[in-house]
C-alpha cells in the first residue's frame, strides 16, 4: 500500500466521521442521559462495527455481503426499532429535581457499547463505504498484515476523537441541566436524538 493510498484513505475516514447522522446522534444521546463514559462506551461500539467493516472489505467479500443483504436488514431493523425503543423510554423518563446525573454503571456502559455496534452495522453509509468505496481506491486483494493494521490504526484514529468529541460536548451540556423543567427538557431532547437516530437507520 502507497503513502497516497494511506491518505486518501485517511482523508475518507476524516470526511465519513465529520458527517453527521445515526452514529453521532446516538453518541450525543448517551452522553447526555448517562454521561461522557456512556457517550465513550457507544463511540467504542461504533468503532468496532467499522473495523468489522473494514475486515469484510478487506477479506473480499463484497459478494458476500450483497447475498447477506436479508441478514444486514434484520440488523437494520433491530437497530433502529431499539434506539426507537431507547428514544420513547428517554422521552418519559421521570426527573429528580435538584439531583446530579449519575454515570452509568457496567450494564449501561455495555448497553451503550452494544448499541453503537448495532447502529454501525445498520447504517447503510458505512456498509457501502466500506464494501464498494473503500475497494474502488484500495487494492485490498494486495494488503500486507501491516497494511491492515494501519487501516484500522487509521480507522481508530480518526473515529475516537471525533467522535468522542461530541460525547464530551454532550456530557458537558448535560451536566447544565438540574432542575425539573431542566431535566424533563434534557429527556426529551435525548429521546428525540434516539428515535431521530432510528429513524434516521431504518430509513437509509
């Protein structure tokens, strides 16, 4: 692999992470409602689905994934029925006037890990960047071990900070919200980015 591939490749993964749509909502939304560890758990998943992404590009099973086209639905449609799921809860979630959000614990912090699986593996943007984009400027047929650790590397590299920016503007703002009309308001936003962000997979 060329140094130009390597930045081109980069330079790819830098304008898919800038834009916005399921992921970053759903990362926005974890952090507000659980916190910036919550947020950072999702961003974890996130990644992950690319890199199970990227494995399948390089592999070469672009086929495999237009035969396994009824198996990406059902996750799609699972994916965005619970972030729906998620957003209606968030919405009527009842408020503690006065109180701190508390941070989630292990089970929230996997819940949030497992929905940015979910959502990556449901978002057709990725799945085609990944299975007919990335292919078209990579010769994925001639990648040495090292070339693919450095794509993942790359993936890593650009999806956690940016990513992870938004978790922590997002736990930032949340942490503004203490009162009841507050929190009430901070529900619903969060509600509203989760059944945004289902809607937004489902749809795609």
């Amino acid at each position: 692999m060329t140094v130009e591939t390597l930045l081109a490749f980069t330079l790819a993964m830098v304008v898919l992470s800038l834009t916005p749509g399921p992921g970053s909502l759903t990362v926005t939304a974890r952090a507000l409602s659980g916190g910036f560890w919550s947020g950072l758990a999702a961003v974890a998943g996130l990644v992950l689905g690319d890199l199970l992404y990227l494995a399948l590009a390089v592999v070469g099973l672009s086929a495999l994934a237009t035969v396994m086209g009824e198996f990406f639905l059902v996750v799609k449609v699972l994916g965005a029925a619970y972030l729906v799921w998620l957003g209606v809860k968030s919405w009527r979630a009842s408020v503690d006037p006065g109180s701190v959000r508390p941070s989630a614990d292990r089970r929230g912090l996997w819940r949030s890990f497992g929905l940015g699986v979910f959502v990556t593996l449901g978002n057709v943007k990725v799945i085609l960047f990944y299975v007919a984009f990335v292919p078209t400027f990579v010769e994925v047929a001639a990648l040495s071990p090292w070339d693919v650790a450095l794509l993942c590397a790359v993936v890593a590299a650009v999806l956690l900070p940016a990513l992870g920016g938004y978790a922590f503007l997002a736990a930032r703002a949340g942490r503004l919200f203490r009162s009841e009309r507050a929190q009430r308001r901070l529900n619903r936003i969060t509600g509203g980015l989760l059944v945004g962000a289902g809607v937004a997979v489902a749809t795609r």
